[in-house]
C-alpha cells in the first residue's frame, strides 16, 4: 500500500509536469494578469520546453500575480531575459523565454522580467485604427456628399418637372408646325396656279413683241442717219470758225478781257454797296459831302475800330 502510495504520488506530480529525475532551477515572473495561466503549463525558449509553471500565487495588496517557474539547470538566464506570457489561438496558455545578450547570469530565486503578448484582439485592433480612420472619413465624404444632395433635391425636381413638361411642348410645336406646313403648302399650290395662269395669259403679248420686233429690224433707217451726219458736218463747221479767233464770239471764248472788267466792276459796285450802307449820309444830303470830309471821317472810323480792339 505504502508502495502504491508513492507511485500514485510521483505519477500525479509528473502529470503536473514535476520530474524527479532531472534538475530544475526555481525563477519567479511578476504579472498584472495572468490571462488564463495555470499550474504545469509549459515554458519554451525558441520553441522548445524547458520547464513548466510551478506554482501562482496573488499578491493583491501589490495587486499583482506571482508565477514560480521551474526551468532546467542547463538554461542559462541574464539578467536582460524577458518572461513573455503568451497563449494559444484555442486557448492554451504558455510562457515564452526571450533571452538577452547581457553577460549578467541570473541567480536561482532571481525575478525574471515579464511581459504580456499581444493576443489576437490586440493585433485586430491595431490593424482596425487606420481602417476606421480611413472609414470614418469616408462616411463624413459621404455625409457630405449626402447633404450636398439634400440641399439640390429641389433644383433636381423643378428640373425633373420641366423634362416632363418638354414633350408636351414637343407635341404642340410639332403639331403647330404640321399645321403650318399644310397651309404652306397651299398657298404654294395657289401661288403656282396663278403662276402657271399669268404666263398663259403673257404667251399672246410675246409673241406680239417677237413680231414688233421683227418690224423694227425691217426699218430703214439709211435716212435718219444720213441726216445725223449733215448736222455732225455744221456743228464741226461752227466749232472750227470759233477757233479761229477772227470773231467776236471767238475772241469772249479766247480772251479774258471782259472776263477780268466785269470782275473789276463787280469790286467797285461790292465797296459803293458798303460804303452806302456804313455811312449813308455822304449821299442823302442835298448836296452831299466834299472829299476831304468823307477822308476825314473814315480815318476817325479807322482809329476807333483800332482802339476798340486794343
């Protein structure tokens, strides 16, 4: 019985992961949480195991959990390594070892530093950040877009009513323009009857023009031209006695001197005219003025019209 006692004792402590047979080294990791960990889970360094959980105990007045690990002999620990609680994606837990290249081993009893993985919800939400950034600003795009919508859903439905009121108008103008073009259309048809009876009635007048003119080819007008030369032959006659000079008619075409005479009179009835409309009484009187008064008084004009201008 005493026997069977020990083995049942040694057989549950190495289903606990205890081996009597091998030499461990007792290490401690401090946790805020131990996410799930229990006694007899395994320890790996690069994925191999090297010990297992030894015991947990609570510390709640430093509210933290303590983990007493069991790791064999061989493993060298410094004072860099780090105690990374990890756990399967089906919910084993695990403590992975992370061993630093400081040269400072580690005593047994000595506190290993303890980390905490990142599990899968973590890993979620870091990955979730940028898309729900990215997803926030596409929604406020979209409100944006929506609201932009909203305020041009009026312009959209008056422009919607006047697309629905444009075929209407079609059918009107079309059927305006049908009528239009019937009513054209006979009055073409009027207009060309009257053609086609204007130039019926225009056939007699010419073919009387074709026989008037027929006539006026069988004139002879021999005679008529005859007498055009005769008079040409006078009139050249006359011209060429008018060039000769020997006449009086030639000598007024020829000369200029009536021409210049008559201009000389016209100046001297010009300055009689004005000097009997400035000073009419040099004339009016019985007996008029003498010269050397008339003289006198136009140079007295003279000074004052000067005065005035200076």
């Amino acid at each position: 019985m005493v026997t069977a006692i020990v083995l049942l004792y040694l057989g549950f402590n190495f289903l606990k992961g205890i081996d009597f047979f091998s030499s461990t080294t007792r290490y401690y990791a401090v946790y805020k949480n131990v996410n799930n960990l229990t006694e007899s889970n395994q320890i790996y360094l690069n994925g191999y195991a090297v010990g297992r959980v030894r015991k947990i105990h609570i510390q709640q007045s430093k509210n933290r959990v303590v983990v007493e690990m069991n790791i064999d002999s061989e493993i060298i620990l410094n004072d860099s390594t780090e105690a990374v609680l990890n756990g399967e994606l089906l919910g084993g837990r695990f403590i992975q070892l992370v061993v630093g290249n400081s040269k400072h081993r580690l005593q047994a009893r000595d506190t290993v530093r303890s980390d905490m993985a990142k599990g899968l919800m973590d890993l979620i939400t870091e990955n979730a950040q940028p898309v729900a950034s990215n997803l926030q600003t596409t929604l406020a795009k979209l409100n944006t877009l929506l609201d932009g919508l909203s305020s041009n859903s009026k312009q959209l439905d008056s422009m919607f009513n006047r697309l629905q009121k444009t075929p209407v108008l079609l059918n009107k103008t079309l059927t305006t323009a049908s009528n239009n073009i019937e009513t054209l259309g006979s009055t073409y048809k009027g207009v060309a009857e009257n053609l086609n009876n204007r130039i019926t009635e225009l056939k007699p007048t010419l073919s009387n023009f074709n026989t008037l003119s027929d006539s006026l080819k069988a004139l002879k007008l021999n005679g008529t031209l005859k007498n055009m030369q005769v008079t040409l032959g006078k009139l050249n006659e006359t011209l060429s006695k008018l060039n000769k000079g020997d006449n009086t008619m030639s000598k007024l075409l020829t000369e200029d001197t009536l021409y210049v005479n008559l201009n000389k009179m016209l100046v001297s009835f010009d300055s009689l005219a004005n000097h009997i409309n400035h000073n009419p009484k040099h004339f009016l009187g019985p007996l008029g003025q003498s010269h050397k008064k008339i003289e006198k008084e136009l140079q007295e004009q003279k000074a004052e019209q000067e005065k005035k201008k200076k």
